[in-house]
C-alpha cells in the first residue's frame, strides 16, 4: 500500500503488515505510527471503469443522404459532343445541342440531306424532309468515281437472270412441258419467275447497299453486290412475298400496287443493313414512306424520265443514268433510316 509522511509529505510504499507500527520516514528522520486511516487516506482513489463511447444512431438522429442521382447523356448527332439529355433539343427526329442548332434549323429549312441523319424509329414516324433538287443534284456529284463498280454489278445482275432464264426454259422445253398441258405451262412459268424473282432480288440487295455506302462517301466495289447472298433466305422469302403481296395489289384496281411498290423500295437495305426481317423490313420501309409517300413517288418519277431520255442516244447515257439512280436510292434510305455499316 502507498504511505504518506505525516511530517515532510512524501509518499512511498509498504507492505500490510506495517500497519500499527512505528516507523521512521527516511527523508526527515521522523517517526509516526501508521494507522488504518492513513493507508486508507494515502491510498489513490480508484477511476471509475472506463464508460465505452456511446453509439450515435446516425439512422435515427440524422436523415440518410439519398446519393446524388447521375443525369443521362446524350451526343448531338450534329457535332457529336456529349450533353446532359435536358440541354438537348429534338430536330427533325435528331438530337441537337444549343450551338449546333441554327446551323440545323438551316438545314432543315433548306431541306439539306446530312450524312448519317435519321434512324429506324425517327424514320418509322416520318422525321425527314426530302428535297428533289439537292437529293438528285447529290446523286449526280456522287456518280463521278462509281459508274465500273455499278454499271458492272447492273451487267453482271442482267446477264446472270437472263442466262438462268434461258437455261430454264430450255429444261422446260426438254421435259416436254408446252401448251399441250397448260397446268404444268402455268406451273413452270410460275416457278421460273418465282425464281428470277429471288435471283434478282439476291443482286438488288447488294447493288442497294452499293448506293448507300456510296452515299455515305464509302469506298465501293464490284463485288459488293453478291453480299446478299450472305442472307439469301431472308431475301429470297422477301422477294417472293413482296412480289405477291404487290400483285395483288395491282389486281385490286392498280392503286394499292402503286403504293406498295413504292412503299417497299427500301426493303432490301434494311435486310442488309438494319438485319430486319423480311416482314418488318416490309412494314418498315412502307411506314417510313407512307408519311413522304409522294415526295419519294415523284423522285423515283423523275429518275424514271432519266433514264428514258439517257437511253435513247443508244443507251450510251445508262452509264451515267444508272449509277445516278442507285445512289439516289441510297440517298433516301440514308435519309430515313441512317446507316448501321
């Protein structure tokens, strides 16, 4: 036990048994009798067990931060910079940033065609604006440089159905299949064009998907247009369904075959380009043009008239005519759709 020197102060140690006897502090040579009383007075007092920290409940004392909710981005298909969704405006089934959009409104306004614009849905609700003069006059700029690869992918789609028909009908002749039976004459004319149908429709694919790399400015080749023999079941049960679902509509008083056949021009590019099904690419396309129905009409009219009056200096003008018109259809698929390749 601890002991303190009644006389000068100083503390020190001792056992027990040294209470109620006299002792001799060693610093004043005094002497005092220690007591019960003064172990117990000389003793420190003991500290309080230490009390642990007291937990705060932070779940009830203060609201839990909700943490900060990230806000969505968008690029502006103009510039292509990145911009919170809310700072975006849409144009034209396009979205646009605030200093991209008196350039666009002027576009728009003048009816310019922009590489890359549109989409499948924007085209679907009929977000696009097509102007005769700057879709043909892009087309003829865009000739230049692509008239061997399209003229030659044209030659190669002619001679090859032409040939096919040929050697067709001349196995039909040798079965003996004539007018003696006009069943099987029905039959075999029937599968014979059926089958030219798919052959061209295999060559009208790849020569499409030319026009619209060609519209993109893409580098393009002859043999681009046997790509569509990589979905040849998909264009095959188009070519045979769109062709019938058109005949009817030309036997229903010609009309609905008119608007069907121009309704489903873009066809083929969205099997190739956006990998649709044949009858949503149908649907798509006749939707998309449903809205600008006589805008797309009358460039396809007047692309008609082309390419009457280039044949007629003996056909020497189809060089130019030809490629014309395939990028020209690249250009309204572009237009509408946009490209995915």
């Amino acid at each position: 036990m601890k002991l303190t020197c009644p006389h000068c102060g100083v503390t020190g140690s001792i056992d027990d048994k040294f209470i109620g006897k006299q002792l001799k502090c060693p610093k004043c040579n005094e002497r005092f009798t220690v007591t019960e009383e003064d172990a117990i007075q000389a003793a420190p007092p003991s500290s309080p067990p230490p009390v642990p920290p007291k937990k705060s409940n932070t779940s009830n004392s203060l609201p839990q931060q909700q943490p900060p909710q990230e806000t969505e981005e968008a690029a502006c298909t103009s510039c292509g910079n990145t911009f919170p969704e809310d700072e975006l405006i849409e144009l034209g089934g396009r979205l646009i940033c605030a200093a991209c959009k008196p350039v666009a409104l002027q576009k728009l306004k003048e009816g310019a065609v922009e590489s890359g614009s549109g989409g499948l849905e924007s085209g679907i609700a009929g977000h696009y604006t097509l102007q005769a003069k700057e879709v043909l006059s892009e087309a003829w700029e865009k000739v230049k440089g692509s008239k061997r690869p399209i003229v030659g992918a044209v030659f190669a789609m002619y001679c090859t159905t032409t040939l096919l028909m040929f050697l067709l009908g001349t196995l039909t002749g040798i079965l003996g299949i004539d007018g003696t039976s006009i069943t099987l004459l029905i039959i075999s004319q029937l599968i014979l064009q059926l089958i030219n149908v798919v052959v061209t429709g295999l060559f009208t694919g790849g020569l499409m998907m030319m026009g619209v790399r060609r519209a993109n400015d893409e580098p393009i080749n002859f043999s681009m247009v046997f790509e569509g023999i990589a979905k040849a079941k998909t264009i095959a049960l188009t070519a045979i369904l769109q062709t019938i679902i058109i005949m009817l509509g030309f036997a229903l008083l010609i009309i609905p075959g008119i608007y069907l056949s121009i309704g489903y021009m873009m066809t083929y590019p969205l099997i190739m380009d956006k990998d649709l099904s044949p009858w949503e690419a149908m649907e798509a396309s006749r939707k998309a043009i449903h809205h600008h129905w006589f805008q797309v009409f009358g460039l396809f009219f007047v692309m008609g008239l082309i390419f009457i009056a280039s044949a007629l200096p003996l056909g020497i003008g189809l060089f130019w005519s030809i490629p014309m018109g395939v990028i020209m259809t690249g250009i309204i698929y572009r237009t509408i759709f946009g490209t995915e390749k």
